[in-house]
C-alpha cells in the first residue's frame, strides 16, 4: 500500500494520466463520410502534402523545401498524423542513402482523383500570380495530367525545370522531377504562361497543341494522339 492505494490502483491512475496527456486528433463527430474524409485529410497543409507524395518517395528536407510557408513544427505533426491515419508510410532508405523517407500507401494514392477534382473547382480562383506567390515547376503535373488520356511517360520541359508524368499509373508515383526516366512516349516542351493557362482552364491542352503554344516529340501513342487531336 502507498498512501491508500494499491500498487494496482496506483498503476491504473498513472495510465489515465498519461492517456489523458496524450493529444488527440480532432474530429468532426459526425456520421458522414464527408466528415470522416475531413477528419484525415481536413487540417492545413493535408492535401499539399500528398500533392508532393504523389511523385513517390520523399525526405523530410525535401517536403519542406517544397512547400514553403510551412513551419517544421507543423510538417512533423502533418506526417504523423497522416501516418496514423493510415495515408503515408515512413522507412529507411538503405545505404548509402540511410535516410527516411515518406510516402502514400494505396489508402493516400487513392486521393489522387480528390486533388484533381479539387484543382478543377479552384481554376477560376488562380488569376494572376501574386509576388508573393512561390512556384515550383512540378505543380503544373496535376492539370497536365487532366489534359492526357491513355498511359505512357511524358517528359514536360519548361524554363523552371523538368519534370515527368506517368499518365494513367495505377500503383506508384504519379510524376516526378526531372526528365523522364527512360524513353518517352512524348516530350511537351512548353512555358509557363502556357502552363498556367490550362492550369486556370482558360486553355485545353489539345488546343494549346493546336495553337502551336505547346511543342510535341516523340513517336508514342501520347504524342500521336496530341498531334493528331
């Protein structure tokens, strides 16, 4: 006995203390799955998080250099909330790498469709970009991809850099940096103002082809049916 309590009893209210210590992620409390979906994916930075993670594997340095605005604090809890929460995994890269990276489990691949539905309903709010407003060349990927039937490899090569696209990849990245691994089945070689465009709708890509504002390469399917649309 300590104090009246057995060492049972003194375990038991040590276990409370610390449960009740222990944070909880917020919930909406609501039976619906729009609710339950907001639950996961609702909290800031969420959604841009997968964005990133759809190009595969990432370190955590790597994560926070593409998204600015981001605190470190913020990003770690994001991570591992979402790990949680059954939408990334983390693991150990083998030497000589030895680094952790982060990446969509199946669960996390599956908002791919969210995101692009998400980027159609807010072309009419990009307008103009800000001074303040920080690009990466990879963002452009997602409304690339709305604009690509079929599946291949596409290289898309702009002033601000390079970046591939995986057109109708079921499992794995979706893009990524640089040029394409491997032989492309088309090369778009465009700027950003063309970019920007059938990012906002105001152009489809087929049109811009059309236009001659997008240049296409390559002997693929992609690329003959660009030429060809």
């Amino acid at each position: 006995m300590l104090l009246g309590f057995t060492k049972w009893e003194l375990g038991k209210s040590n276990n409370m203390s610390r449960l009740r210590r222990m944070p909880s992620r917020r919930s909406y409390d609501q039976y619906c799955s729009a609710a339950r979906a907001l639950d996961l994916v609702g909290d800031r930075w969420t959604l841009l998080i997968v964005r990133e993670l759809l190009a595969g594997p990432r370190r955590y340095t790597d994560l926070h250099a593409d998204l600015p605005g981001v605190s470190t604090d913020v990003l770690a809890s994001r991570l591992k909330d979402m790990e949680q929460g059954g939408l990334t995994t983390r693991r150990r890269l083998p030497p000589p790498g030895a680094a952790y990276v982060y990446e969509l489990t199946g669960r996390g691949r599956e908002l791919l469709p969210v995101l692009q539905a998400l980027g159609r309903w807010g072309e009419s709010e990009l307008g103009e970009r800000r001074p303040t407003d920080a690009v990466r060349a990879h963002w452009f990927a997602l409304p690339l991809l709305r604009g690509l039937d079929g599946q291949g490899l596409v290289e898309v090569r702009l002033e601000e850099g390079d970046f591939h696209l995986r057109v109708g990849a079921e499992q794995g990245p979706v893009y990524g940096d640089g040029p394409a691994p491997g032989e492309a089945d088309a090369r778009l070689t465009l700027d950003a103002a063309t970019c920007a465009a059938v990012a906002t709708g105001e152009l489809d890509l087929t049109e811009a082809v059309r236009l001659g504002r997008v240049t296409v390469t390559g002997d693929g399917t992609l690329a003959k049916a660009l030429r060809e649309a």
